[in-house]
C-alpha cells in the first residue's frame, strides 16, 4: 500500500463550512463529470469522503 498523503489547509470557518456541505452533497454524477474514466470518479469520491470525516473531525459537520 502506498503512504498516504497528509494536506494541511487555512480555511476560514465559512470556507471549512461551505467546503463540508459541498463534499456532502455532491453527487456521483457530478464527479463523473469531471473525472476522466470511472475508476477515477470512484478514487476522487474516497478523497472527497477522507476530506469531509477530516473536516467533519475539525468541527464542521455539514447541515
């Protein structure tokens, strides 16, 4: 298995908000349609999934 990748980010409290929503409620077709193929649109919804328990862990449980 590969090492991880930790990312580190200033966001104000809005921003972490906004972002904690959004990660929430994008759909699968919405990453499908910026994704190249299949494969990656199903890799960029693990990160979006590592990204929302990160921020959700940080404070910012979207409503």
């Amino acid at each position: 298995m590969k090492q991880p990748v930790v990312i580190t980010a200033e966001l104000t409290p809005e921003n972490a908000q906004a972002l904690a929503r959004f990660v929430k409620n994008i759909s699968h077709e919405g990453i499908r349609a910026c994704s190249s193929d299949d494969a990656e649109t199903f890799l960029v919804r693990d990160a979006l999934d590592s990204l929302r328990e990160a921020l959700d862990l940080a404070g910012f449980d979207p409503i």
